[in-house]
C-alpha cells in the first residue's frame, strides 16, 4: 500500500461516492477505483461495501481507517517536515566525564533552545570507551580528554583544559614542590581509561611509575568527599572540577615544579560518518561555545 492509496482512501470514507471524489481529487474514476482496489488486494477483505449505489465502509474498512489514520497523518506531518529547511534529527553523544559533566549540558541545552524538533542522546563514559563508541558506529560525535590516533577516526580541538594537583592539606596551599615530595600522601586517581589520569602520568614521566596509587574513583563528588574528609588524601583532577571549592578554600592547589599540564578537549567522529545539517550545525554550535584560545 502507498501512501497515494491510503490518502484516496481516506478521502473516499468522507465523500462515499466514487465519481464525486474522483472530481475533488482531479484524477479518473478509473484511476480511484483501481487504488481503491489495490488497497483491498494488500488488506484481502474490501473495505467498503456496495450496497445498491451506496458506498459503506465495512466492517474491515472501519477498522482499518482507525488504526492506520493516526499513522497516516504522523508520516505527512514527518514528510513535510524533512521536506522543509527545518533542523530536524536524533543525535547521538558521548562524553568524558569532565567534559559530560561541566561543559556539554550548557551546550546541549543552548543548541535544542534553538531546534525544537532536535533531539539529543547523551552519555557519559571514560575517552577509551567512547573512541570504541565512535569506531563501532554506536555515537555520532564523542567528546574526550586524551590522545586519539585512531585511522578511522577524525577529531577536532575544541578547547583546553588545566589540570591541577589538589589536596585538603591548608599546608600546601600555594606551595610550589616536586612530585615526589608528594608521595607519602595517599593519592587517589580516575579510573584506567580515563583521560585525566593518562594525561596526567604522561606529564609526569617515567616517575609516574612510582606514584603510589591507593585507590580509583569514577565520580568527581565521591573524590570531593575523600578529599574534604583527609587532609593526607591527594589527586588530580581539571580546575572547573574544584573550582568552587578552591574559591571557598576547602580545597588547595599544589603547584608542582616542572611540571604544567594544559590539555585539548578533542571532538570526534568517524571518517565515514556521513556529514548531515544536523551534525555539522551542531559541531559550529559546539565550536562557537568552546572556541580555542
């Protein structure tokens, strides 16, 4: 059946009378009655009954007209919607966790103040699994914190980030000191996958390897909580994680000596993704908000 078939066939249940609205729709008797009796070949019963030289919908085509009806004018309100200039689609995201949890809600929420008829799937993971995302056609777009040199994979900057070692310890507030002066703290890091924490022991060097881990944390509030309940507790995370607590002087920053990690939030896709107005209006969109300085 087509949609053709279904739009005479509803229009027939208002105007029983095949000549009079053959008329109204500018086509053939002949033509109507041939769409007509396909529709009934697709069905297997006729839909309307001939009862002398009246026209009635049976009881299989009164059926039929209320389950279909509804699913008939979603497609035509879907069609003239795809066939206007209107930005329309489902978009599926996936973001690291700083990135997922203090910059892209503000984006995801300017873009569909814009789009209503957009919406947005977002998800938030480590920057190993969302590159696996993107290479397997899971997610549209993945925002991460670490290196990608995936072949199949295109990334774009769009922003830095300031890492910061941070403690409970008021003593070390301010304090410029050397890595090692810090291990007899207990330090607590993200999770293996995770884009913090490989960029930070990667700005660390051959050292990291004696940075004694105590234990792993995935959510910034649980480590916030370990932080503001030990002063001997230690970790690394972005600045935007703790600012609030800097300001407050809950928190301290450690600075460390030789050492400053300022790394670039990438976006990414896959190379053969295919370039849609949606996803290219949200990557200007993306840009605009978190433009490199």
């Amino acid at each position: 059946m087509t949609l053709k078939e279904l739009s005479f066939f509803y229009r027939l249940c208002e105007e029983p009378h095949f000549s009079k609205t053959a008329q109204k729709l500018n086509i053939t008797q002949s033509a109507l009655s041939l769409a007509i009796k396909s529709l009934e070949h697709d069905i297997g019963e006729p839909l309307f009954d001939r009862i002398g030289k009246k026209l009635v919908l049976s009881e299989t085509g009164r059926l039929f007209k209320e389950l279909t009806y509804p699913a008939f004018t979603a497609l035509l309100e879907a069609q003239s919607l795809f066939s206007g200039n209107a930005l329309l689609g489902i978009l599926k995201i996936a973001s690291s966790k700083t990135i997922g949890d203090y910059l892209t809600p503000r984006i995801v929420f300017d873009f569909l103040l814009y789009h209503e008829n957009v919406r947005i799937h977002k998800e938030i993971h480590n920057s190993a699994t969302i590159i696996q995302m993107v290479k397997n056609g899971i997610i549209d777009i993945g925002f991460i914190e670490s290196a990608c040199d995936e072949r199949e994979i295109v990334k774009e900057t769009i922003g830095y980030d300031e890492l910061i070692v941070v403690t409970g310890d008021g003593a070390l507030a301010n304090r410029c000191v050397y890595i090692d002066e810090l291990f007899e703290k207990k330090w607590i890091l993200r999770e293996k996958g995770s884009g913090t924490r490989e960029v930070f022991l990667e700005a660390l060097g051959e050292i990291a390897r004696s940075l004694p881990v105590f234990t792993e944390f995935s959510e910034f509030e649980e480590a916030k909580t370990l932080l503001l309940h030990s002063a001997d507790i230690m970790t690394c995370v972005s600045r935007v994680v703790v600012e609030k607590e800097l300001q407050r002087r809950e928190l301290f920053e450690v600075q460390l000596k030789n050492v400053s990690i300022r790394r670039p939030f990438y976006l990414i896709y896959h190379k053969d993704k295919y370039q849609s107005k949606l996803l290219s209006t949200f990557k200007t969109h993306v840009l605009n908000v978190l433009r490199p300085s």
